[in-house]
C-alpha cells in the first residue's frame, strides 16, 4: 500500500495525498509560506497517534465486553525543542460509557500498546529515499 503526494500546482504548497482509494490533502501553515488549505504533515503524524489510540480502544472493549460507547482522543503538541530532537505530545482520553474504576483503568492501560504508540516510542525507523527512474521535471 504505498501513500502517494502530489503538488496540485507549482504556485503553493498544498499537494494531494492518496493512500489506496482515500485522498486527503496537505499544506502548510501560513507561518511557514503556505494557505493552511489542510493540515500539515506534523498534524497528520498527531492525527496517526490519535485515531490509533481510538481505534484501538474501540476494538478492545469490544472483544472484551466493556460497555464503552465511544471515545475522544485530543493529541496536543509542544514541538518547541523539535530541533533538538525533543517532540512532545499529550494526550487526553475521554471515555464514555457506564464504566467502572477497573474497565477505565484497563483502558488507560491499553491506550499507550496501540501499535503507533509504540512504534513512535519503541521501534527504530530506517527511511531510505531513492530518486525513481527517469525523474524529470515539468
């Protein structure tokens, strides 16, 4: 499943994103010379910790019977020390349901084993960037 990002056009940053047959869009915000058209890639890696967190909770308290109705996730960001290699991100659970102490807890639990959770905190990520064959421009 590879994600693709087109630039839409060569005047502004907003560019199309497709992931298998969903298209999203991104762009800058306007503080770093874009028209804030769609979310930033930073918003996207957020959102990817975020909707992890809610969807693996949903999956959860299904299998095992807990009476969770939905759940909110709110991924706030302190990026001031990105540069020094520092990204921090918080997170609140708001989880709705008639629940007990233990059911809540368990899924307090369970929300930092989502699989982006841990992958954001525990693996090493290799990239390796190739130019494609016969790249030109246009």
């Amino acid at each position: 499943m590879p994600v693709t990002v087109n630039a839409l056009n060569a005047d502004n940053f907003r560019h199309s994103l497709n992931i298998d047959n969903h298209e999203l869009f991104t762009d800058l915000p306007k503080s770093l010379g874009g028209d804030d058209t769609a979310p930033s890639p930073h918003d996207y890696f957020d959102a990817a910790l975020a909707s992890c967190k809610a969807l693996t909770l949903k999956l959860y308290a299904q299998r095992k019977g807990i009476p969770l109705t939905g759940v909110t996730v709110e991924v706030t960001r302190d990026d001031s020390e990105e540069q020094k290699g520092k990204y921090h991100l918080n997170v609140k659970l708001t989880l709705k349901g008639v629940l007990t102490d233990q059911q809540r807890d368990e899924l307090h639990r369970i929300a930092d084993r989502c699989p982006i959770h841990k992958l954001m905190t525990t693996a090493e990520v290799s990239i390796e960037t190739k130019l494609s064959e016969g790249a030109f421009s246009q």
